[in-house]
C-alpha cells in the first residue's frame, strides 16, 4: 500500500502537466453551442489542477535543493533526447501561481466572453498544459519547444478575442517581437546539443563551457529572456497586448507570463553560464534601472487604465532583475517572492480594470471619476491592491522589495538607491491614478449604471488577497521551500566570484 502511494506520489508532476490536456480532450467533444457545459468543464478542471498542484507543495521535501518528483520517458533515444520533468523550490511556486490564474481567468471570462467560447476555454486550457511544461521540464531542446509554443494560445487570445481595431496589430507585435528575440537561443541549443551530445539538464549541469563560449552562449540566451520580462528596449510589445487583450488574456500575461524571462535566468543562464552572468552584470544592473525610471515616468503621462498598468507591471520587473543579479541568496529570494506577489498584485488591477471595462466599454481614465459613492466594495479592492502595488508593509511586495534592495545594496549600491527611487515615482502615479478613478464627482454625462462588483467577481479577488497577505505577513511559509534550491544557485556563481 504504501508503495502504491509513493509511486504515485512520484508521478503527481506527470499528472498536473496531462491533466489540461485531458480537459482539452473533453471539450472537443462537447457542442459548440452548450455554453454553460463547456464554462462547467473547463472551470472544473482547472479547478482540479489547483488542488491537485497544490500536492506537490505539501510533499515538497524542504531540506534538498535537488529536482523531486522526477520523471523521465523516452522520447528519441538515437539522440539522446528524454522527456524529463521536475520541480525545485524554484519552480514550484511559478507552478502553483499558473494553475490559480488560469482557475480566475476561466472564472471571470464567464459573462465576458460571447463568441467562440470553446475555442476561448481550450485556448486557456493548452496554454496551461505549456506553461507548466516550461516549469517542469529538465531537457533544454524541450523547454525552447514549451517556451515557444506558448506564444501559439497567447496571440489567439490577443487576436480573436481582443477589445478593440487594433488588437490584429497588437498580436502580431507581440508574437514577432518574442519569437524573433528566441531565434539565437534555438542556435545555441543545436551548438550545445553538438559540444556536449544531449540537452539534458542534469548533464548540462556537469558540462563546463570555456569562459568565451559562456559569454557567447548567455547573450543568445539573454536575448529571449530579456524580451520575455520584458527589459527596455525590448518591452514595446507589452503595452500593446496589454491594452488590446481581454481581461483574461492581461491576467495571465502580466501574472504569468513575464515570468518566463526571471526563471529562464534562474533556471539556465545562472547555472549554465556564471562566469558571463558574473561578467554582463553591470549591463544588466544599467538596462533594469534605466527600464525602472523611464518605464515609471511613462506610466504617469499614460491616459488609458490598461497602459498604466502594464507600464507598471515592466517597472516591477525591471526590479525583479536587479534582486536576481544581486548573487546572492537574499537578493535571488526576493527577486522569486517579488515575480509571486506581482502576479497577484498585477492580476489583480487587470481584473479591476475588466470589471469596470465590461460596465461601461471604455478604459479612458479621464471618463471615470467618484467610484467610492457608487461602488464601494469595489474602491476597498482597488485601494488594497493599489497600495500592495507600492509596497505598503503588510503586502507581499513589500517584502519582495525589501529582500530585492537588500540583497542588491551588497552588490551595488547605487543601483539601489536609483531602484528604490523608482518605487517611490510608482508610489506617485499609483495613488493619482487611484485618486482620479475613486473620488471626486461622479460623471454621469459619460458613464451611467454603476453596479458594484457581484459574488462571481468578489470570489475571484478573494484568492489574490489571500496570497497577497499571507506573502506579505508570513513570507517564511514560501521562503522556506526556496532556501536551499537559491542557495545551491549561489554556490555556483561564489564559485566563479573565487
């Protein structure tokens, strides 16, 4: 018996990764024209997934740094290719935060979306099936195969199911900025795939590249990530999808998403290349503060609600760069607790912009005014995630940020006084922008039927607060499940430092 549980401990990660394929399957098969079945079935099998995926948290072994729940299949053994999957205390938590926002997009696409609604539902269900594929996967010829293929359910959520004229344009730009940013990265695969005969992970771990080839090797690399999280000059493309994607496409973009480029650094340019990250530092460091100030600046002149926020969204994870090359274990965790709290945070405000966008069909900030007097419930929400934008003590932001600057004042003082000086510009546009939408008096020559948010939208919020405070008041609870992974991160590059 106890075997039996075990083995199936052991392939719960297998599990997770089928499972949004399973609910594909199921969708097929059902009527086009059966709305309520189809919202029924995906919900429910998102739903699923979050708690199953919340296993492997609870079986999660806190004391090793290495990869659990490993599994690995045979996919062309002539080359040397498996199918390998397994989690650390890295990817776990991108993992959990995945399977939660698609459970929330489902959940408040509900009403919003009117046309193609099971080709909308599968579209989110495969993207779950590749986004967790990314966290998971231990074969680097794999994870540029999922890392790419998320771009295919991205652009026909930006495409199909865009807001306004321009949402073609907008899918377009961002499908040809990330795909094009991944080109040099897929060479660098097939030369280490040629210098060392597999792309293993774990192999590759053990494998040494010559100092110039690291340097070679990290810059085709960077050019992906970079425009995955998004770093300027690369970040054009965000805005864009943002303001032209449904709600729940900006959801899992900003939550999700952005993501991808921190833990493709985390997971294969810190361990793969630590002399040429130890040695691009510095370049890094000038584009991620330069991307905090001017992305920050650009956020206050903006007028449409959506952009407001995705600049946002590109200051803080410009921020999240600069814990991650800090190389060293306080800086890395912040930078991890950090990426967690902005998709909660980040999601959050795309959802509040939804709600008020699927009332009245207009993101225009200069429409709205004296929210409070209307919807009260809703100008609470707004207010709590406003102020866990900029970091109130209390939210998770705030402790991501604080181990982000402390961890990067060890490296680079200056670097971090000019971060934190961004934090407080985001500080200034949050709560103007808040103060624009809230109060003063209502404009009712321009919007009319105010309702506040109903029990559907309020159990959708409830998750992210939750996870938003629980971050911010008891950071330990996932600090602890990270300790040893970062730090096995740090002994590489201290390695190199020597």
């Amino acid at each position: 018996m106890l075997d039996f549980f075990l083995l199936n401990v052991t392939n719960l990660l297998i599990f997770v990764l089928v499972l949004p394929l399973i609910g594909t399957f199921l969708l097929l098969f059902i009527p086009s024209s059966n709305h309520s079945l189809l919202k029924s079935v995906a919900l429910n099998v998102s739903c699923l997934l979050y708690v199953v995926s919340l296993f492997l948290w609870v079986f999660f072994n806190k004391s090793i740094g290495s990869f659990q729940f490993v599994s690995k299949l045979l996919w062309i053994p002539f080359l040397n290719f498996n199918f390998s999957l397994g989690v650390d205390g890295i990817s776990l938590f991108f993992i959990l935060l995945t399977t939660l926002l698609i459970f929330l997009c489902i959940l408040i696409s509900w009403t919003s979306v009117k046309s193609n609604i099971k080709e909308f539902l599968i579209a989110f269900l495969v993207m779950e099936f590749f986004l967790i594929g990314v966290f998971s996967i231990l074969d680097l010829l794999l994870f540029y195969i999922f890392f790419e293929s998320v771009l295919i359910p991205m652009y026909l959520i930006v495409g199909v199911w865009g807001s306004r004229e321009r949402k073609i344009r907008a899918a377009y730009f961002f499908f040809l900025y990330t795909l094009l940013g991944s080109v040099l990265m897929l060479l660098s695969i097939l030369y280490i795939y040629y210098q060392v005969g597999t792309t293993d992970y774990e192999v590759l771990l053990t494998f040494v590249f010559s100092t110039t080839e690291q340097k070679f090797l990290w810059l085709s690399f960077f050019g992906s990530f970079a425009t995955k999280v998004p770093m300027v000059p690369v970040h054009l493309w965000l805005p864009e999808a943002h303001v032209e994607a449904p709600t729940a496409g900006s959801v899992i973009l900003a939550g999700v998403l952005l993501k991808l480029g921190t833990y493709g650094f985390l997971r294969f340019s810190f361990p793969l290349f630590p002399e040429a990250s130890l040695f691009f530092a510095p370049i890094v460091y000038l584009l991620s503060i330069v991307g905090i100030v001017y992305t920050s600046f650009t956020a206050i002149r903006q007028t449409d609600f959506k952009r407001i926020i995705a600049y946002t969204s590109v200051a803080h994870m410009n921020l999240v760069m600069v814990g991650l090359f800090s190389f060293n274990a306080v800086g890395l965790e912040g930078a991890i607790l950090q990426s967690l709290s902005h998709g909660f945070v980040a999601s959050a405000l795309f959802l509040i912009i939804g709600i008020v966008y699927e009332r009245h069909h207009t993101r225009m900030v200069k429409y709205y005014g004296g929210l409070v007097h209307t919807m009260p419930l809703y100008t609470f929400i707004f207010l709590f995630f406003t102020m866990s934008n900029i970091g109130l003590p209390g939210t998770g932001s705030f402790v991501g940020e604080f181990l982000i600057l402390a961890g990067s004042f060890k490296t680079n003082t200056s670097a971090t006084f000019i971060s934190a000086t961004g934090m407080i510009i985001g500080g200034c546009y949050s709560l103007w922008l808040f103060n624009r939408i809230s109060y003063g008096n209502l404009k009712i020559q321009y919007l009319k039927d105010y309702i506040d948010i109903n029990k559907r939208e309020a159990f959708t919020f409830l998750p992210l607060i939750v996870g938003t405070l629980v971050i911010g008041l008891y950071p330990e609870v996932f600090l602890n499940s990270m300790h040893m992974s970062v730090n096995m991160l740090v002994e590489i590059t201290h390695i190199c430092k020597l």
